[in-house]
C-alpha cells in the first residue's frame, strides 16, 4: 500500500509515505496513531491546531505526517506529579516557564512536539517573553516523556535524536511500567542514559540547580484513607 502525497507546484515532490517507510520512522508504533488525513507528507503546523479544535486531539507532526499522542491514565498521573513539583520550584525562583501534556512546540522547522512536560528558562525565551503562538518555536532546556505502551524503541529514539538537534539540555525518559527514569544530559554531550531506578533520586542537575524529587515517592501509588466506620443506626422513640 502507498500512501501518495500530493505534488507542490514549483516544489521538489516529498517521498511517498509507504506503510514500509512509516514503520522505519516510527516503529511498531499502532497504525491508528497515524493521521491519514491530511495524507501524510502533506500535514502542516495548521493541521495540528484544527485537529486539536476540532476533535480535542493532540497530534505531533513528523516530516508532514500527523502522529496521535496517547496517555494513559497512569502516565498522566505521572505527568502532573512532575509538572506541579517543577512549577513550585520554578515559580518560586522565578526560573521560566513550564508547559504540561498540551504544550505544543515547533522545536525545529516544520516539526511539532509535545513533551509530557517541558520547562524553558527565561535566559532560552526569544527577548526572555512569554510566547503567546498556540505552538512557539521555542527550546526547552528540559523535556520529560512518560512512556506508553504504544510508544516505540525507534519512535522515542528518533525524539531524543531531535531534542538533540534542536538544542534541549536535559531529557527525562519517565518508565511506568519498570519504575525507572533514562537521564540525559545532552548538554554535556551524553549520548548513553544514566538509569535510575526506584530507589535514587532525580535532580535537575545545571538545568534546575536545587531541585529533586525521590523516585520513590514520584513512583508510589496513593491509597485512600481508611473508611471512616458507620455511625450505628438510632432506633426512633416510639
């Protein structure tokens, strides 16, 4: 099967998206996370707010194909955990910015992506300004992604490849399922994770100086307070 892109007059014709070359880019990722229309190789930055508009959906665009994000209820959970810890922390030393799991950025051009959370200092921010575009073509200097089940080996290592690319300092890659967190420190040119699992502690190291949070803690499952007992039924007077 071929999927065809459309011709651009005046314009070098993009390869044609075969499912052959869809699964070299993304992996074994499910095929319904890929957007078949706008066909890809022809989706654009408009593509992903009218979807987003349209059916509440968030849409990260690869080389002109839209790819679905998916979170699970865990991930999330995860997700807001960190986002709430790294918002205290940054609001209260004034550090910049952090965006959570709808924080659309055109991290390079033509290429939206949408970390689970991503902070970017004031000293990153063009002019130091707050953006006010729907997706601002901005940096962060740290992108955490919490792993799904539908995430592929070859689809999160082409992302770290472009957080790399794009200039990110600091990439978390948060694992649900074995309890554990891939650090790179890009900015020093680590090119192997340091893995900590549940038991270290994760710090912001130069990107967040005086931040960390235990793995412990950020793994832990909340259990709900014991029921309080039943007031005993009061027999009316007669």
């Amino acid at each position: 099967m071929t999927l065809m892109t459309s011709p651009r007059i005046g314009k070098r014709s993009a390869p044609a998206w075969t499912l052959a070359r869809l699964a070299r880019r993304f992996g074994s990722i499910p095929i319904d996370r890929i957007r078949l229309n706008p066909k890809p190789g022809s989706a654009r930055k408009e593509d992903v707010l009218a979807i987003h508009d349209r059916e509440n959906r968030l849409c990260e665009l690869y080389d002109g194909v839209l790819v679905e994000k998916t979170v699970g209820y865990r991930e999330s959970l995860l997700a807001s955990i960190l986002i709430t810890l790294i918002s205290n922390y940054v609001k209260m030393k004034n550090l910049g910015l952090v965006a959570g799991e709808g924080g659309m950025i055109e991290i390079l051009k033509d290429q939206v992506r949408i970390p689970d959370v991503s902070f970017i200092s004031w000293r990153s921010l063009p002019d130091r300004t707050y953006p006010d575009e729907p997706i601002p073509a901005i940096v962060p200097d740290l992108a955490v992604e919490i792993l799904s089940p539908s995430n592929s080996v070859v689809e999160m290592r082409r992302k770290l490849d472009e957080y790399r690319e794009s200039g990110v300092k600091l990439v978390w890659y948060v694992d649900p399922k074995s309890e554990s967190v891939r650090v790179w420190n890009l900015a020093a040119g680590q090119t192997e994770p340091t893995i900590l699992g549940r038991d270290a502690t994760l710090d912001g190291g130069d990107v967040l100086p005086g931040f960390s949070i235990s793995l412990a803690e950020l793994f832990a499952k909340p259990k709900a307070p014991a029921a309080e007992p039943k007031s005993p039924a009061i027999e009316p007077i007669p």
